[in-house]
C-alpha cells in the first residue's frame, strides 16, 4: 500500500517563512533556510515553498532562498511563486528543486504546463490551484472558483474542470488549496478535495486548513488524497502549540493510515 505523504509548506516573503490567515495578515516565523532544516531533521516527507509576492509583482522566484533550502535538506523539494517560462523552470531546478508548482502562470498560459512536463517528466510539474467557494452557477456547476495571484483575482473558471484540463496538459500532480480554509486550522475542504481526486487519476494534495492531525487523517480517509500538506500546526506563533511531525505520524498510524516512519 502506498504510503500517505506530509508537506510541510513554506510561503515565502524576502527570504522569511510568514504565516497568513486566508491569504492575509502576514507574520515572519523564520528565515526559509534554517525552518526547512529543522523540519527535515523532524521526519518531513516533502517540503513546498511559495515565493507568494513574485506573480503578483511580476518577477522571478527568489533563487537564494531556493538554494538556501535546498542545501538542508534530502526530501523531495517543490518550489512555486515567479515561473513564467521553461528557462525560469530550469533555473528553479538547477538551484535545488525536484519539482516545480504552477498556479497564476498555469492560468495565463496553460501551454506552459505542457512544455514542462515535456522538458522534465510529467513527475516534476504540479498544477497548484487557489480555489473559492461560490454560488453554483452554469460556468461554475462545482461551486469552486479558481483564484489567481494570491487570491486576488477571480478568474471564473471551475475548479474541477481546471484539475481535469491541467491533467490532460501533462500535469503530474494537482494541489488543491482552499481559500476559504486557509490558515483557519479548522480542518481541510473536503468536498472539493474529494471532487478533484474523483476526477483526475494523478495523485492530488490537499491544502489548506489543518490545525489538528485528526484533519489530517480525515482528509486521508474521506478524500483520498494522496498528501496533505501542513503549515500552521507545524510552526505559526498564532496557535497556543505547535505539534511535532512524530506526533502526526503517530497518530495517523493509530488511525492505520500508512505513512513513512518519522
């Protein structure tokens, strides 16, 4: 069987991790760096980092922070946040990552998944989706919205036939990121979750909400997900304690959810 991944995730502002609440109120945690060793060093399965200013302000991803993660750690390493073209694809891995995330790009100019996934393996592109709950609607028959640069723009496409079409370009993994459960710690937007592994075979990521590892194992056993990826119950000093990834493997273990040892 195989085992369910943990991501720990990473949003990056001039080369500190920051914690937002449904896409707002920042506060620096750490420089990226020296988080990333430490989460490593912990048992992490994969680390994800967004470079969240660099669509909006339409520049390239913040290399010297890529690097500085990368020389700490030996887990699987995707970085998002400022990739427009193959050329800054190839520059992101040749500083230190094995996969890379496109979200606002991906949008604008969906070829661009194609030509990655082409250049790379479809193994190294994942397609990374800020979706929103809205009124179900003839354009919108899911009910979610995908949202582009850091959920500033509406784009009203529907957020399941955005996982269908970023499969068929050659994406090989679809994240799923909920807007409105972002930052709230009060556990993962199943329905949509559910709705895009039920419709793409390639492996999908829940993201956004997990504050308790019982969400986690929720969004394992009712999604089928096959990641999840965890930020604030890692590390934000908003929460009254911060839980350790031992004690998230354990307690999925209990729940006989397979994941790598810690």
């Amino acid at each position: 069987m195989l085992t369910k991944r943990l991501i720990a995730c990473f949003d990056i502002k001039n080369g500190m991790v920051t914690k937002a609440v449904r896409f707002q109120d920042n506060i620096d945690v750490a420089p990226a760096g020296e988080l990333a060793g430490r989460m490593y060093a912990a048992g992490v399965d994969e680390i994800v980092f967004y470079d969240i200013m660099a669509s909006a302000e339409r520049r390239k991803t913040d290399l010297a922070s890529v690097r500085a993660v990368a020389e700490r750690v030996f887990v699987p390493f995707t970085v998002g946040g400022g990739i427009r073209t193959l050329s800054d694809m190839y520059d992101v891995l040749n500083a230190g990552a094995e996969k890379i995330s496109i979200d606002s790009m991906a949008v604008r100019n969906p070829q661009i998944i194609t030509e990655g996934a082409n250049a790379f393996g479809r193994q190294c592109v994942v397609l990374s989706m800020q979706v929103k709950r809205v009124d179900v609607s003839r354009g919108i028959p899911s009910g979610y919205e995908i949202a582009i640069d850091g959920a500033r723009t509406y784009t009203g496409m529907d957020a399941v036939e955005w996982a269908k079409r970023g499969e068929s370009l050659g994406a090989g993994e679809i994240c799923v990121n909920s807007i409105d459960n972002d930052g709230g710690c009060e556990g993962y937007d199943l329905a949509i979750t559910r709705a895009v592994t039920d419709a793409v075979r390639i492996p999908v990521i829940a993201s956004g909400g997990a504050g308790l590892p019982r969400h986690i194992a929720d969004v394992f056993t009712e999604t089928g997900a096959s990641a999840a990826i965890i930020s604030s119950m890692l590390y934000s000093p908003r929460l009254p304690r911060n839980f350790s990834i031992p004690e998230i493997k354990a307690e999925l273990s209990a729940a006989d959810i397979p994941v790598r040892p810690a």
